[in-house]
C-alpha cells in the first residue's frame, strides 16, 4: 500500500483496473497521510473526508461497470483558485474565506469527468498574487524539503502537497511563473500550456491575458495525462481556443536525437546561484548525452520581461478585482455609513497588503494621463518581448534555462521588499507575456539540499514536444522520483 | 515622477480601498519603489511597436441569442452577504 504514494499515475490507474487496491483505499491512503503530514505543512486548506470518500465509491462504480477511464479513481487536489462546487473555494483570501462555489470551474468539471476523486482545496498566494506563498489569508505553506524555507508561489500548496505525497496530482495556475516556480522549489514537474489551451471558466481571474491552468504531478508522463483530461475548447471562456484535440503524451517515447535546445544568453548571465548553475548545467550536458546539441539564443528583450509584467499583471487585477464590492458574494465590513465606505472597507479589510499594492498599482498605471506611458508602453514592449521568442525558436526546438535563480529561500527572506520577491520570476515572465507554454522538471539538488528545477520553453502549442524532452531526461535520471525525508 | 500622499489618497479613493492616514505614508514608499523599478520601460524605443493586449489572436465569437442559462437566482444569492425578496442588500442611496 505503501508504496503507491510513489506511483506514477499510469500505475495506479493499473492497479485500480485490476483491482489491487479500489478509489475508496486509496483516497483514504492519502486522506491519512493529509490528516498525519498536512498540520506543519499547510498545503491543504479544505478537506472533506465524506465527500472525497463519496466521489472515490462513485469511481469505483465506474471502475466495475468498465466505463472508467484512465484516471477514475485517482485522487487530486485542486488550488483554491479553482471555482468547486460545494466547496469553499478561498482563493487564499480574507475576502473569499465563507465562499463556497455554487458552480465548477471547468477544469474541475472535465477532471472530475474522468473520474478524478477530489481529496480537497490547496493553499496559495492571495489571488494567486506571489512567488512564495507567504501573503495566503490562512497563513504559509512550508516545504516539506525543509520547513523553515518557502515552497515557492503562487501554487506553493499544490506544490508542497505533491512533495509530501499527500496527493499524486494537483492543478495549478501560472500567471508569471506559479506553477513552474513552486514545481522547481519542491522537487516536482509541472507544466503551464499555451494560453487558451485550458478553459479559465471558474478559474478566479487575476490578470487575464496571462492566466493559464495546469496540471503538477511527479513526472512528465503523469503530466501528459492529465493535460488530456484538462485541455479543450469551452465556450464560456472567450479566449479559449478552437483546435483539434491532442494527445499530449504521443511523443513521449521519441528519441532526443538531433534535438536542437537553444540557451538564451540572457537567462545564463549574472543572476543565478551558482548551485542552480552547477545543476542545469549537469542537465544540459545529459541532454547531449541524449543526443540533443545545445546553443545560444538571443532573447535580447527578456530583462523587461518584470517591469513589463508588473504594470499589465496589475492593470488587468484591478480590473479583475473590482468585482470584490462586498455585494453580491465575499467579505462585507461590519461597519459603514454609506454605499461607497462600504465598498472601500470591505476591500480595504477583506484584501491582504500585496494584493491591495498590486491593485493600486494598477489604478494609476491606468488612470487618466498615465495609460499610454504605463500601459500602452508595457504592451508595445510585450510584442517586442514575443517577437525574440519568435526569432529564437527559428533556430531550435526548445529552450532551456533555470526555472529559478536560487533554490527555496527562508520565510521573510523577500517579503519585506516587493521588487525583490518580484524578480524571483525573473525566467518565467517571459513566456507568459508572449503565451508560450513552459514546463519545470527537477534537475538535482543544490545549497540546503534543496530541490532545482530546469525549465523548458516550447513553441507554441509545443506541449508535446517538451513532455518528450522532460520525459527522455527522466527516463535517464532520477530526480523527479526523490522524496523529503520528514514525510516519509 | 514619483507620487505624494495627495496621489495615493486619489488612487486609493478610484480603487475604492480605504487607508489610514499611517498606511498611506507606507504605501507611498512602496508603490513609489515599485513604480521606479517600472520606470526603466520608459527607456526603450517603442517607436511603431504595435501594443500587444492580448498573447494570442483570437476574435470575439458570437452565439445565437437564445437562453443558455438556467434560473439558479437562490444558489447565488446564497453565498451574498444580504438578500431580501431576491434582491441584494446596499446602503440606502437615493435619499
């Protein structure tokens, strides 16, 4: 038993086909070790033993009757960003903490479609707005690689939950690097799709032109799987794309041979730690052992990437978040003397600090007189930072670069200074703003022990082609299957 | 440039979040460091950039205009802070 908390997904979809263990005992597996390893951690904030018990005899009804599929019966957590219905869905906010979903979001609808059981809602940055997981209203989410560090943000308890083996797989959502960044601080593969490729329907929407869901699991396989049952075209998101569905994990099993991997120059300046440097640099070289050849790349316009990313991100969130009125759902303040001091209580107490920073910030930048200097100049030099994509990918397959410049840091290390724990994105932005998916595999250990990520940028659409790449590097090393070892 | 209390008292007031006198002073220092670190956008040459709002081209679709949606005014209603008579509850505003 105890060893399917170690279980790649396609094993444990084995073991449910033939019956070595049912969806009850195994969502009661990990319900057990939620309630034994979760209280230091964090990681999940709802659990609900009777309804994920519920869903995991319905999977095994399914799993009788033959109508399952590859994935009824596993368990999975969602990130509180995720609208579930009959849940609290928090999104890791004061303002949202008494909300329970009275809709699916769609991802949540097509996974639980599969027949995924649900072990309950993970912890993350306020409004999925940080890099470290220090601003969630419910407090931090710890790394189970070393408690006192961060598990990385936004999605830091999707992250830390997989880590400790409290679920096989989680959802996450990238804006600026929140899925790739918390997989690289805790030792996990995660992936962010080309934007439009997972429905945002129910996905609380923090900045909307560079939002995007998806799957973190322990490896690429894993990944691969559950982007099937999460991608596609739904109507209720405008910015859904209309495309041919895919198997992400039909190339899986290619060889590297000739594969062309281009280094940005720009992401192997000065920066990264030089562990992390030691760490990609010994992947790199597995990958020529693979039979891929590596050579530089020029994304001259990256190192805009933040400056850029931190006047749209926050223009499109004060947007987003003028939603939170105290009206209609979420925190009313207890005292006001009109409609307006109720509004501006009301998100003045229901808000936490970064969060009201960013939407203040993006007030101004779209306030009259400053729009074309702020907003307008952001999305001119967006198009520039896109554009080096374009050229870049016209001489390789992928790109490869740290995910992270450092391993995990200790609490407060950057939370006292805004712009430093802005840049803790510095790698990531950059495929946001241009839409590009990107993935984080880890690649070794560095200072403190502590977990690396190398991160892949494909071309657009190029899902299946960076699961191969992570996948063929994980068939040659073992990263991707070590455990920390308090939660053993 | 960089902001005074008057400016971050009137982008508070547009946001509609309230802050205290003693919040305001803070929030000066850290919006007007965060709004340094943007300044460097300023320096690049945009000239005949075209912006780039979105990260894919896509055209608003249209549906037929029927009903799709379903009356579930008591599930929605349930989860606001105050309902009468299916109607949400504000501050008195027209006197």
């Amino acid at each position: 038993m105890s060893d399917l908390i170690n279980s790649s997904l396609r094993e444990l979809s084995a073991a449910l086909a033939t019956k070595k263990v049912s969806a009850v005992e195994l969502a009661t597996l990990f319900l057990d070790r939620i309630e034994k390893f979760n209280p230091p951690l964090n990681a999940f904030i709802t659990t609900d033993r009777e309804r994920t018990l519920a869903q995991a005899r319905t999977a095994d009804e399914r799993l009788n009757t033959g109508a399952g599929t590859q994935l009824t019966g596993i368990p999975l957590g969602h990130k509180d960003i995720f609208c579930t219905k009959g849940w609290r869905t928090s999104c890791g906010s004061q303002m949202l903490a008494n909300f329970v979903s009275p809709y699916d979001a769609n991802v949540v609808e097509k996974l639980a479609a599969a027949g995924m059981v649900t072990l309950g809602k993970l912890n993350m940055d306020e409004f999925a707005m940080g890099s470290s997981n220090e601003t969630s209203y419910f407090g931090p989410v710890r790394n189970p690689w070393d408690v006192s560090c961060v598990p990385g943000g936004s999605s830091g308890g999707s992250a830390a939950a997989i880590a400790a083996r409290l679920t096989p797989a989680a959802t996450g959502t990238d804006t600026g690097g929140s899925i790739r960044q918390p997989a690289a601080l805790c030792g996990l593969t995660g992936l962010k799709p080309t934007y439009g490729v997972v429905s945002r329907y129910g996905m609380i929407a923090f900045a909307s032109s560079l939002d995007q869901g998806g799957p973190m699991a322990k490896s690429a396989e894993d990944c691969a799987l559950l982007l099937n049952a999460m991608a596609g075209f739904d109507t209720r998101d405008s910015t859904s794309l209309e495309r041919p569905t895919e198997d992400y994990g039909r190339d899986l099993e290619k060889p590297l041979a000739g594969l062309k991997i281009g280094l940005p120059k720009e992401f192997f300046g000065v920066g990264m730690d030089a562990d992390v440097r030691a760490a990609v640099d010994a992947a790199l070289a597995e990958y020529r052992k693979l039979g891929a050849t590596t050579g530089e790349v020029q994304l001259p316009n990256s190192g805009l990437s933040v400056p850029a990313y931190y006047v749209i991100a926050p223009a499109e969130a004060s947007s987003n978040l003028s939603r939170f009125d105290g009206v209609r759902y979420g925190y009313r303040a207890p005292e006001y003397n009109d409609l307006t001091e109720m509004y501006s209580r009301s998100r003045a107490q229901g808000f936490g600090a970064e969060v009201k920073r960013r939407i203040l910030i993006g007030t101004y930048v779209l306030s009259h007189g400053y729009y074309d200097a702020y907003y307008l100049k952001a999305q001119k030099i967006r198009r520039l930072i896109a554009a080096d994509f374009v050229e870049a990918f016209k001489q390789c397959d992928v790109i490869m670069g740290p995910t992270s410049p450092s391993v995990a840091f200790a609490f407060g290390a950057k939370s006292a200074d805004p712009v430093q724990m802005y840049l803790s994105d510095i790698y990531t932005i950059s495929t946001n703003l241009a839409g590009l998916p990107g993935m984080s595999l880890p690649c070794g250990f560095g200072n403190n022990n502590m977990p690396v990520g190398l991160q892949i940028i494909g071309n657009w659409f190029g899902e299946a082609k960076m699961l191969n790449v992570a996948h063929q590097y994980q068939k040659a090393t073992d990263w991707h299957t070590r455990m920390p070892e308090g939660v053993k | 440039m960089s902001l005074n209390l008057e400016d971050v008292a009137r982008i508070a007031r547009l946001a509609r979040i309230e802050l205290s006198a003693a919040e305001r002073e803070a929030t000066r220092d850290q919006l007007n460091d965060i709004l340094g670190f943007i300044e460097q956008l300023q320096a690049v040459d945009t000239t005949g950039i075209e912006p780039m709002a979105h990260a894919v081209d896509v055209v608003q679709r249209l549906r037929p205009d029927v009903v799709t949606e379903t009356d579930r005014r008591a599930d929605f209603q349930a989860v606001a802070p105050e309902t009468e008579a299916g109607l949400y509850l504000v501050p008195r505003v027209v006197e």
